[in-house]
C-alpha cells in the first residue's frame, strides 16, 4: 500500500458563479445557508472522489493503476 506522504492531495474548488446563484436561490426557499448548501454538494463530491479512489488499486511506485472488484472493497 502507498505510504500516507503519497496519498496526500491538496484539492481545492472553484465553484462557479451560476452554481453559486442557483444555490442561493435554493437556500432562500428552504431556510439553509448558502455555505451550508455548498459544504454539502461538496461533500458529496469528496464522497464520490473517496469511493473511485478504493475502485483503484496503485501499486507503490504509481506506474499500475487497475481497478478493484467490487467484494476488495
């Protein structure tokens, strides 16, 4: 398995402005916060990008990539 120092990425998002708006509007209908509604659409995101990453099996030196079957999971 890859050691930790590896592994490490910085992500970072920049959301864009119409995603922003429409969030917006949506918060204002519901009573939640704009960011509150942004945290949770990138969490999903960080979910999704967490769940390929297990799909993945990399081997130490990073020149591997194959996919998992679904019971290594």
């Amino acid at each position: 398995m890859l050691n930790q120092k590896k592994t490490e990425r910085l992500i970072s998002f920049k959301i864009p402005e119409e995603m922003y708006l429409r969030v917006e509007k949506h918060s204002n209908k519901v009573g939640v916060s704009v960011q509150e509604c942004i945290l949770d659409l990138l969490t999903e995101q960080l979910d999704n990008i967490e769940t390929y990453y297990k799909m993945l099996e990399i081997d130490e030196d990073m020149e591997k990539i194959s996919l998992v079957s679904n019971d290594k999971i």
